[in-house]
C-alpha cells in the first residue's frame, strides 16, 4: 500500500516455518499493512543450500547462502530467524542484535540454551526479541502468559508441549500404527525437528517448558532440574492397558506449585480419558494453566506445522511493526528479575502411579513384587494380567503384570524399582509413569 510507511524484514531459514513465513506475507500482503501499519517488505532470504529445489518460487526476494547481506543491509529493521540448532543460529543471532537488528524466532534450543543471555544482550542495546512461535507453535501461550495472565499469581501449567511425540501417540493407539512408521510420517509433514530424538525423548519439551516456567513463575529451570522421561520405551500394549482402565498416555509437561516448591516434569502421564489433555491428538497441543485470580484457562490447538508456526510468526513481526512487541520484551524482562523459587527434589515427587512388568508366568511372581512394594510403604490400587495359555513344550511363558498404585513419592518407587529389577522373574524392561490428578 502505497500510503503506508516500509518495513524491511529479513528471513533466516526457509524450511518448513520459513516458507510458511513467505506464504502468509504474500497471501496476506494487503492485510497485513493495514494490521501493521506498514508495508512488511521481505528483503532477503538466507538459506543453507541455494542448489535446493523449494516449494515457494524466490519471486522478487533474493535469496542468499551469506547472513552477512542480511546483517550488513542498514535497510533492514527486523530478522526473522527460524533455523534450527545452537550454532550458527546463536552466532547469527548475536551478528544481528549487534548490528542494530530485531529479532523473532521459533527456535527454542537456542533460547533454552542461551537465551538469558541473548536477552540481556538485547535489553541493554534497547532491542527486542519475539518468540511466540518457540514454546506452542500456533497457540497464542507466549502472549496469553507476557499479558493476558498478568494479573495472576501462576499456580500450575499442564501442558502437551511436542506435536510430534502426541501425533505419534495419538496414531499407535487409534490407527495401531507402528512407532517407527508414525514417526517417519512426523517427519514427512514437518512436525519432527532435524534430530527427531529431541521430540521422542521429551527434550524439546523440557526446553519449551523451561521457557514457559521461566515466564510463569520467574524461575529459571535447567534440563538437569526437570524430571524428563520420553516416549520411546511405551508400547501399545501401555496405551491400550492405559485405555482399558479410562486413560490415555500422553506426554505431559507440567510446572505446578507445591507447598511454595516448584514441581517440574515432563513425563508419558496417564491422564483420565474425558480430561481435554487427553482429547488432544495429533499433532496437537494444550496448555492448561490455573492463574490465582482467573482460575482454569485452557488453550489448544496445533502445535507444529508449517502454517500454524507461521501464523505465530507472523503475529509477532505485527506486533513488532506496531510496538507492541517492544512493550512486552521489557517487561519479560522485568519478570526475569521476581525472585527464584526454590524446586521440589525429585524424591518428593507425590503421584499415583502405573507400573507395568514383564515376567516369567510363574508361582510366587506377583507375591515378589506386591512384597517389594509393600515394603516401601506403596499401596496398590489395583492388578491386571490377561490370562496367558498354559505352557507349551514345558517351555516357560512370560505374563504381563500392570499395577496401579495409590499415592506415592517418586522417591520410594525408586527404592522398589531397584530391588525389583534383581528378581529374577523380571524380564525386558519395565516401566514406570505417573497418573495425573
Ligand atoms: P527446517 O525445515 O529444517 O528448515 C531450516 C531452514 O534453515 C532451512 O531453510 C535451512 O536451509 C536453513 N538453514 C539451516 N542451517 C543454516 C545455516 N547454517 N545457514 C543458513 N540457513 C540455514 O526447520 P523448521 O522445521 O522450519 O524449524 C526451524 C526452527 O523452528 C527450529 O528451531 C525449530 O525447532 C523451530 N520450530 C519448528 C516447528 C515446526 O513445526 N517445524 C514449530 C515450532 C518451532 P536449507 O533449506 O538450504 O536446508
Ligand atoms: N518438533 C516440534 C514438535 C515442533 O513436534 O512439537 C514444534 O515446536
């Protein structure tokens, strides 16, 4: 629109989010100068591989493999950076900020890993970075948590946080998929970060949350502070036993207050099956956050994805034209001075919980365990084993053994855990998840 002042932007990465970035400014160019009042002129695009065949045609953006056209371009006021990984995401994002640029990413390892850093570096040269996209893909948490909630004490966030492990899940349960099929397919519809185990071992969500408890409760968390557990060990024999006693397995992450100590996980959890967490499939995600004035908000939506990430992207580089943005960064911030509560020891941990066992089909098997964990002081709650066929050729079979407990400390299901392993009927792994409240 010609009446309307230009915003020069620069993209970084043009993958799966960076091409939906182009596809939204050109679709929706005209709506989009009203909405920012100006016109969001796309520079230039820095990708890795210029020989690379793309779904969006370059048009009359040029697109470069040098940051350094992007950096060194006066002209240009803001860098949308969506490449992954640490390096050289971290160092093009520094380049940036230092020459007077800035920033909106979806790259959240880089933000877990050095984004303390990066703000203050940003604060103190008055520059802004925006993150909508990093936490929930397309689900408005950032700026429900930065400004929305703000009158609220935060009291809990439970939350599913990666679309891929959620998809993957939703699709063994209800399509009987196999894990490695349903990830391959993640993969395909660009769910699954370069390295997939970040999804599948509940990494990407323990960095998400660790920005989001960061925000809500002014407490930085480190991976090492949270309790992590990925999906990769669960079978579909866990998701149907979980189903068969009214849950469903999904990997919750969760940062909740507990006695004035800060609880924080992220874990396969069962979760009773008419709770909207447990609703939410594919490659969905929700979170589910109590504020002390406001009580139970819940957001949903998709989590990964070309466009819905887009759309989070884009709904910053508005703020940012509007100067909304830069309001809400100074005062994330400022939250990152609240004072840092301390954490519950991992021990302390109180849920019920779902053990699943496989044994040799023999006397006394079940008698082993139940006085193993009876000697810890865990309580059952109930005990399932399909019946198995009587043994063929003498040859010895194996049974599986689901045991719900009542409330327990993570701490003693470790001791029985431990003492467990050394009988000798166990065979292959066994697994251990919490019930949700
Ligand atoms: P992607 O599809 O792998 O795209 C990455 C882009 O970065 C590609 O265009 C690649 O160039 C470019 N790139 C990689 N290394 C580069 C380098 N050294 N210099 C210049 N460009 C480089 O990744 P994505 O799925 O779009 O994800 C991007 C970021 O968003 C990641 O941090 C991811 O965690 C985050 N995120 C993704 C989603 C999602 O659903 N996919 C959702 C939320 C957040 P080439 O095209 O030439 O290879
Ligand atoms: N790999 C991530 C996921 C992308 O599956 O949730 C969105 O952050």
């Amino acid at each position: 629109m010609n009446s309307l002042p230009d915003l020069n932007v620069g993209l970084v990465g043009c993958g799966t989010v960076g091409s939906g970035v182009v596809q939204i400014l050109r679709a929706h160019r005209d709506l989009l100068s009203i909405r920012a009042g100006c016109n969001l002129n796309l520079r230039r695009v820095v990708v890795r591989d210029l020989q690379k065949t793309r779904e969006i045609c370059a048009g009359d953006v040029e697109f470069t493999n040098d940051v350094s056209s992007i950096v060194n371009d006066a002209s240009i006021a803001v860098v949308i950076l969506v490449m992954g990984g640490i390096e050289p995401a971290h160092q093009y994002m520094r380049q940036c900020l230092d020459a007077g640029k800035d920033i909106i990413t979806a790259n959240k390892a880089l933000l877990y890993q050095h984004g303390p850093a990066l703000f203050q570096r940003a604060g103190h040269s008055g520059r802004t970075i925006c993150f909508e996209a990093a936490v929930a893909g397309g689900i408005p948490i950032i700026s429900a948590v930065t400004q929305a909630l703000t009158a609220n004490r935060i009291v809990s966030i439970e939350a599913i946080l990666n679309g891929t492990s959620n998809f993957i899940l939703t699709r063994m349960l209800d399509g009987r998929q196999p894990y490695e099929d349903v990830l391959r397919e993640a993969q395909a519809l660009g769910y699954a970060e370069a390295d997939p185990s970040m999804d599948v071992d509940g990494t990407d969500a323990a960095q998400k949350l660790s920005i989001l408890t960061q925000l809500a409760f002014g407490t930085r968390v480190t991976l090492e502070n949270i309790v992590q557990q990925g999906i990769r060990q669960l079978e579909l024999l866990d998701l149907q036993a979980a189903a068969e006693l009214g849950y469903r397995i999904k990997l919750l992450a969760t940062s909740r207050l507990a006695r004035d100590r800060l609880e924080v996980s992220v874990q396969p959890t069962l979760v009773r099956a008419d709770r909207a967490v447990a609703q939410t499939s594919g490659p969905d995600n929700i979170v589910a956050i109590v504020g002390d004035s406001v009580g139970l908000i819940r957001l949903s939506g998709a989590g990964a994805g070309r466009m819905p990430t887009a759309s989070a992207v884009i709904a910053d580089l508005v703020d940012y034209a509007t100067g909304r943005a830069a309001i809400t960064f100074r005062s994330v911030l400022r939250m990152q001075a609240l004072p840092e509560l301390p954490l519950q020891p991992r021990e302390d941990l109180s849920r019920r919980y779902y053990l699943r066992f496989t044994v040799a089909d023999r006397p006394h098997v079940l008698a082993d365990i139940a006085d193993i964990l009876g000697r810890h002081e865990i309580s059952i709650s109930s005990v399932r084993q399909d019946e198995t066929p009587d043994d063929v050729d003498e040859q010895e079979g194996v049974a599986r053994l689901v045991i719900m407990t009542h409330r327990t400390t993570e701490g003693r299901l470790q001791a029985a855990d431990a003492e467990i392993a050394l009988l000798p009927s166990i065979r292959g792994v066994s697994i251990r998840l919490p019930v949700a409240d």
